[in-house]
C-alpha cells in the first residue's frame, strides 16, 4: 500500500542549508575559515536546533567571543541568506502533494523561531499540515524520541510513512522505526520516489 503522509526535511531539502556559503561570499573564505576553526558556530546552532532562543544565544557566543563578534551575529543577522537558495523543484513537489489531499510533515531540526523569522523567506511552510520542530519538542534528530513523536500524534503506522532527509544519520534512524525513506541528493530524485510510490505522476512530478 502507498504511504498515508510525506515527511520533508527542511534544511538541504526545501532549502538549502550551507551556512560557509554566504560566509565566503561577505567575508572571504580565509576569514570564515578562521572564525569557523576558532568558534564552533555549527554547536551554536545545535542548542538552537534544540530549544535555546535564537537571538540570546547568538549573542551570547558573541560576548564570549569578542574577537569574531561581528562574523558570529551574522547567524542571526543574516540567517536568511544562510539557509538559501530555495530548492523550488522540492517545493513544487510539497505544493503537487497536497494538492492531491496527501498529508505532508515537516520534520526537522530548527530553532523555535521556524515559526517567524523563517517564515518570510519560507512561505511554503505555511502549506504544510504537521509540524515537527526540535526546537519546540525539545529533542532532535536522530534521537529515536522524536520519530516515536511523530508516529504517535499523527496516529500513521511507520511503515506508511515516507521520509526525506539529506542526512544518513536521520535516514537510519526513521529506517530502524520501519518508515519509508529516502536520502535526498536533488529534487528529481526525490521526485522519481514519490512516482515509484504512487503518490504523484510523472506530470504531477515535474518529471
């Protein structure tokens, strides 16, 4: 039997999500480099990903860091250019899902803040019917807990569960809870799945 919901990561699925990207774009790579070797902005945004407020945080790892102040502000001054550009083709693909009445999750591993500032740079979140946010559930993937959470509030059995995910790591995890998955690499992919699943047409896939 097809799936009864489509899971979509969010980071490197619906958008991209390469932070050193914009940060060689404003500050060279020599410098963002350095400042990367130096601070762990990456575990900065782990306690983010997991509940701690956004802006407090950021600057916080700034007053500790004076010497790189300027570079580490720019994760929340800038964090529209960094989780960008958009991966359209995935976006039409939501969008084709639902259209077609199949429920469709996010679950990923993002700040409280998915909900603001995010949403203007992220208008295709508003189309989604479930939300699943590490920063809101206060545990992120791949800790089984927030698959079991998923499983659970939408009342859907694993193995009717489709989900896609740039990360190994996470893929594994839902994959030892019997979900479908399937390891994003590009939106035509991922595409080609969701015909192989019945869930859309060659037509409605873009394909």
């Amino acid at each position: 039997m097809k799936p009864e919901a489509v899971i979509f990561d969010v980071g490197n699925v619906l958008t991209s999500w390469v932070p050193e990207v914009h940060y060689d774009r404003v500050l060279g790579r020599a410098a963002r480099e350095r400042l990367f070797a130096e601070v762990d902005l990456h575990a900065m945004n782990d306690l983010i990903d997991r509940g701690a407020p956004f802006r407090d945080t950021v600057e916080a790892w700034a007053e500790a860091h004076p010497d790189h102040a300027q570079g580490i502000r720019m994760w929340f001054t800038d964090w529209q250019h960094l989780a960008s550009p958009r991966i359209e083709g995935s976006i039409r693909l939501q969008r084709a899902l639902r259209a077609k009445g199949v429920p469709v999750f996010v679950l990923s591993n993002f700040g409280t803040h998915y909900h603001d500032e995010s949403i203007t740079g992220m208008d295709f979140l508003a189309d989604f019917d479930r939300f699943y946010v590490s920063g809101v559930l206060g545990v992120a993937k791949p800790d089984p807990r927030i698959y079991e959470i998923v499983e659970t509030d939408s009342g859907i059995p694993p193995d009717r569960l489709i989900f896609a995910d740039d990360r190994a790591d996470n893929i594994t995890a839902a994959a030892r809870r019997g979900w479908r998955t399937h390891q994003f690499e590009s939106w035509q992919g991922w595409a080609r799945r969701l015909v192989a699943e019945d869930l859309l047409t060659m037509e409605e896939a873009g394909l």
